[in-house]
C-alpha cells in the first residue's frame, strides 16, 4: 500500500493527551524565561536575527529542495516540510548547555521564536506545503484552514506559554523551583508518548520505515549543519554557534505530530516523519553536544596549558631572577579562550 494512503490509528483521547503534553512543554519553556530574555535581544541582535532567519526562511526552503532531491512520497515530503515549520525544541537548551554553549542566547532565541511561530507557523506550512508538485495535493485534499491551524497553534503554543510567562513574573521563586521538574517530565512525557504511537501502529512503521529512516536522518543533519553554518558565516563566536546550531537543527517534532492528527487526519508519512523525527532528533543532538564538548574541553585545556608554558618563561614567573608573582592558567584561559577553535 502506498505510505500517502494509510492512516496511523489514534483515538480522540490520545490526541487530549497529546495536545495537554504539548501545552505543558510550553508552559515549561516559560517557566524559565524572564523579561530579561526577551531584553537581551536588543542588546546583542546580531545572534537573535541571524537564528531567526535561518529557521524561518532557511530550513524550510532548504527541505524543500531536499524533499525534490530525495524525490519521497507526498506525505513523506509534506511531513519533513511540516517538522521545518515547527518552532525550535525545548530540549536545544538542554543540548547547548550539555555542549558548553551559551546557554542565555538559547533560552532567549527560544522564547521569542515561540512567540513568533504562533503566526508563522500555519503560514509557513500552507505556503511551502502549497508550492510542492506533490505534497500540494494533499494540501487541497484536507482542505487546510490557515486561520483555524493559527486558533489550533494558539490554544497549544500560545496561552500555556504566557501563562507561564505570566507565573514567572507574578511568582519567580516558584516557577524556579517548578520548572525543571516540568521540564524533565514533559520531556520524559512526549518521547513516551511517541513510543507508544509508533508501537500501536507498530506494522505500518515497519513496512515504511526504511525510506523515513534516510529522510529523516538527512533532514536532520542539514537542519543542525545549517545553524552551524549560518552563525558561522554571520562571524559568531564558538558558544554562540553552538546555540543556534541546536536552536536551528532541535524542532518541535510533537506539535508536527498533534498537527498531523488534527489537520491532516493521521496520514502515514507525515505521522511516522514527526513520530520518529521527535525520538532521532534527541538522539542526534546528544551524540553532537556530548562530542562537542570533548572538543571543547580538549582546546581548553591545550590552550591553558600552553599560556601556563609561555608564563613561566617569561620575566617575573615563578624561578626567574626577576621575581614575582606567576600567573594563573586558569584565569589567564578564562580571559583568553580560543572560542574560534572549539
């Protein structure tokens, strides 16, 4: 059977789970951001527009071209379309913190991305799933209502996280203490609950899963090697090409999943794209931020030792006629460090 032909079996109770799973995760992100956040966007903006655009503009074009070069099925094309449209994972700042980037940059471009995909999301989707030679045709068949994905968004996306912006600012202990628990559980929760969905429809991802596991493996590599490329060429700083590198490759994967059920009524390619998207994506990004930070601690370590050699040849360190004071390798590393390099 034809993978743009089968529908993955879900239950209205399972999709009130899922949609209340969503919205926790978004209320979770909110919970760590501040005003602040919001504030240091205007202080350093470079960052903010250069991982803006890449995960707006970028990364939906180019799989757009990527869905045309692998030459897949509609619903497969229109399912990797889908997840570029989504805005970026929770979990990026998790990945960026584990990889030794700038964690303050992440929590920011987060929570304005979240802000900006309540309207760019269905807008996005209808536009590039529209222009597909293929993936138009299931656009037209489901009928996709731009405003009504945009209401669907916003009671997902949009009032979980200014309520929780809203408990951040009224009580700032208590969301303090609350959000890593409502992290961890959300997340804990989602990856749950895609397992048990590719579990109950545990044939149909078997039969297909071959062609999802190439589109989807490539969708991600290009989506994480597009953030380190555009931060990279935008002339930022290692930490900071670490964030937007997780920022640009970690999507929301769960919201494409609850979309697919609720606008695209379940359709094989797009449901198994999102489901196993949402489970390798997490996978991808500990492989690359635990690798990242060897890399990173490895350069530290080389250059404080090396600043330590230098220091102690020249006048005034410890042992020369001179006299003095050596220096401090590891204040001298954390006042020079060769971010360039990691």
């Amino acid at each position: 059977m034809n993978i743009d032909d089968v529908v993955l079996n879900f239950t209205p109770g399972s999709m009130v789970a899922l949609n209340i799973v969503l919205g926790f995760i978004m209320f979770g992100i909110a919970l760590d951001t501040a005003p602040s956040d919001f504030a240091a966007v205007l202080k350093a903006p470079k960052a903010m527009i250069i991982a803006m655009l890449a995960q707006i503009i970028l990364l939906p074009a180019v799989t757009f071209g990527l869905t045309l070069l692998l030459n897949v099925q509609a619903s497969i094309a229109l399912g990797m379309i889908l997840v570029a449209c989504c805005p970026p994972g929770n979990i990026s700042q998790v990945l960026t913190y584990r990889s030794r980037g700038n964690v303050a940059l992440s929590v920011s471009m987060t929570a304005v991305a979240n802000v900006l995909y309540i309207f760019i999301l269905p807008i996005s989707v209808v536009f590039w799933g529209s222009l597909h030679p293929t993936a138009s045709e299931l656009v037209r068949t489901v009928s996709l209502n731009g405003w009504q994905m945009l209401l669907e968004i916003f009671l997902i996306i949009g009032l979980p996280f200014f309520a929780g912006l809203f408990i951040r600012a009224r009580w700032p202990r208590f969301a303090g203490r609350v959000q890593p628990y409502a992290r961890w559980i959300s997340l804990a929760a989602l990856v749950g609950f895609i397992a048990i969905a590719l579990i109950g429809n545990w044939t149909i991802f078997m039969a297909y899963i071959g062609v999802v596991l190439v589109a989807v493996f490539l969708h991600d590599a290009v989506a994480l090697g597009l953030g380190y490329a555009s931060a990279r060429i935008g002339g930022l700083p290692s930490r900071e090409r670490k964030a937007i590198t997780f920022e640009v490759g970690i999507r929301n994967a769960g919201l494409g999943l609850g979309l697919v059920f609720t606008f695209f009524g379940g359709i094989g390619g797009m449901a198994i794209v999102a489901g196993w998207w949402g489970i390798w994506d997490i996978i991808a990004g500990l492989l690359l931020a635990t690798a990242w930070a060897r890399v990173t601690r490895k350069a530290d370590a080389a250059y404080a030792a090396s600043h330590a050699a230098s220091a102690s040849s020249e006048p005034g360190a410890e042992g020369d006629p001179v006299g003095g004071t050596p220096a401090s390798p590891a204040s001298s590393a954390d006042a020079a460090r060769p971010e360039a390099s990691a």
